[in-house]
C-alpha cells in the first residue's frame, strides 16, 4: 500500500464513524463524495472509492466504484464534502 493509498485509507477509517448500517469483515464501503483527492498523477481527482478487507477496490466515477463494489457494498454519500488522504 502506498503513502498515499495509507493516507487515503485513514480518512475513510475516519468518515466509516458516519456509516449508518454496521459493516462487516467482508463488506465493501463506498464513499461517494463531490471530490476524492487520490495523491495518483495520473488521475489525481475522483468521485467515490471502495474498501473491502483494508484494501483498496476501486477509485473512480461514482458509476466505476459502484459497479466494481458489488450490490451488496454498504454506500455513504457526502455529497458536500471533498475527501482528501489523511497522515498516519
């Protein structure tokens, strides 16, 4: 996992505080917001990510993650807010 994927991952750990249904081990959160700051050149502004297990799903349009999370996948919307990575 890299720094940025890390700090990524601690502020959706903190925004998970918010989920309204109780995620399991082996559920899959989607955090859609107005902006995902991903900290990757390539692509350095998103829509919404997906965590299953720790890890990292998907990054992308909102339409990308949440057809990569599944139908089952527990999905938050911020619609007012901007998700940036966090440091450990």
């Amino acid at each position: 996992m890299s720094l940025g994927q890390t700090g990524l991952f601690v502020s959706l750990l903190l925004l998970s505080g918010c989920v309204k249904r109780v995620p399991t081990a082996d559920s899959t959160i989607v955090f859609v917001a107005r902006r995902v700051h991903t900290m990757d050149p390539s692509r350095p502004l998103a829509q919404a990510v997906a965590w299953k297990r720790g890890a990292l799903v998907s990054v992308g349009s909102e339409k990308e993650v949440l057809e990569a999370a599944g139908p089952d996948a527990i999905i938050e919307r911020f619609p007012d807010s901007v998700i940036v990575p966090g440091l450990v």
